[in-house]
C-alpha cells in the first residue's frame, strides 16, 4: 500500500493526515512542529489536531464494536485494510439498518444524535 502512494498518491483533493515524522512526503498534511509558530501554522496545528481526534474517535467506536479488533490482527499489511473497511461497512450497515440506540449503548458514551 505504502508503495502505491508513493508512486501514484492520493487522487485531489485527499490527503493522509500523519504525525510529525512523515512531513516532507507528498500527499501527507502533518503539524508544524516547535513554538514559535506564525498565527498560519498554529491554525493548520489546530484542524490536523481536530481531524486527527475524529479519526481516533471513530477508530474507538471500531474497536468498541467489532472484537476482531481487540487483538492484533494476523494477516498480511495488504489484508489490514480490507478487514477495517469491512468493519466499517457493517458499522454503517447497522447504522442505516439497525438500532441506534442499541449500537450507542454498546459502544458507550455516545449519544444518538452524534451516531451519523
């Protein structure tokens, strides 16, 4: 997968959102690091934190759920996606389809409305 972004990236306008380490790649929006950081870096700082949050958010419900998440999974790194997009498409599918509110109480402290 790694290999395929790095020759062909991500189609416009879609980027991975990464850490530090990762800055200079193309198709990869990371944070400013240091302190002394123009009122530009700080905001960008700012919405990678806020998107990063989402994403480890939703990743929580995923795990909460789904409990061929809870221990490391044993398949290849090319396999890895495909297991989480399937988990994602069922989570979607009991949302469309199933009860919300059954799918809130398992996963814990999320309010139905926030559930989309």
């Amino acid at each position: 997968m790694w290999k395929e972004l790095e020759t062909t990236g991500l189609p416009h306008p879609f980027y991975i959102v990464a850490d530090t380490e990762y800055t200079g790649f193309t198709g990869i929006v990371c944070p400013y690091a240091g302190t002394n950081l123009t009122t530009y870096e700080d905001s960008l700082n700012f919405h990678v934190s806020q998107v990063r949050i989402d994403i480890e958010c939703a990743f929580w419900m995923l795990y909460q759920l789904w409990g061929i998440l809870w221990r490391g999974l044993r398949c290849r790194l090319g396999e890895v996606t495909k297991v989480i997009e399937a988990c994602m498409l069922l989570h979607n599918y009991c949302i469309d389809f199933g009860d919300k509110q059954a799918l809130c109480q398992q996963v814990g402290n999320v309010a139905v409305d926030e559930v989309q």
